[in-house]
C-alpha cells in the first residue's frame, strides 16, 4: 500500500464523514438548505478519500465511487488486494 496516497484518505475522508453527520443535524432545524449542502460537501470528501485509498491499493481513483454503499463500500475496499506492489514496512 502506497502510505502517502492511504494517509491523505484518511485526512480527507474522516472529515467528511463528520461534515455529514453535521449537515444531517442542520437538516432538521431551520437550517434546512445549509445542511443539505453541508451533507452534499461531506460526501463529496468522503469520495475523494476513497479515491486516494484506491490509489493507494494500486487501484483505479473510479473506485472511490462504491463508497456510495456507505460502510459497506469501505468494507469492500478494505478487502480489495493491494496491487500496488509496495511491501508495508
């Protein structure tokens, strides 16, 4: 696994992630149209994190977009095999 590629996807996505969680709770109130673009920006982090982690595992970014399937996505590109043919240290 390329560690820089997988570090970025973790800095990128975790944020985004709360980003959604955030915008979830703004939908309820009055802040109805902030927290759906706060929901919108959070996923799109996520999904560029996903695309870092699939660079990282040797993969083609495209595969960023099974994180649509939310925490099954990751599952799955958790089990992904690491092509990129760096020996973890």
């Amino acid at each position: 696994m390329i560690k820089r590629y997988n570090n970025l996807s973790l800095a990128i996505a975790i944020p985004g992630i709360a980003l959604q969680f955030v915008g979830q709770f703004m939908t309820g109130g009055e802040q109805h149209i902030l927290g759906l673009l706060t929901v919108l920006a959070g996923t799109l982090m996520v999904l560029v994190g996903f695309a870092y982690y699939a660079k990282a595992k040797g993969r083609n970014p495209a595969w960023c977009l099974i994180g649509v399937f939310s925490c099954l996505g990751l599952l799955i590109m958790a089990l992904l095999k690491d092509n990129s043919g760096v020996d973890e240290v």
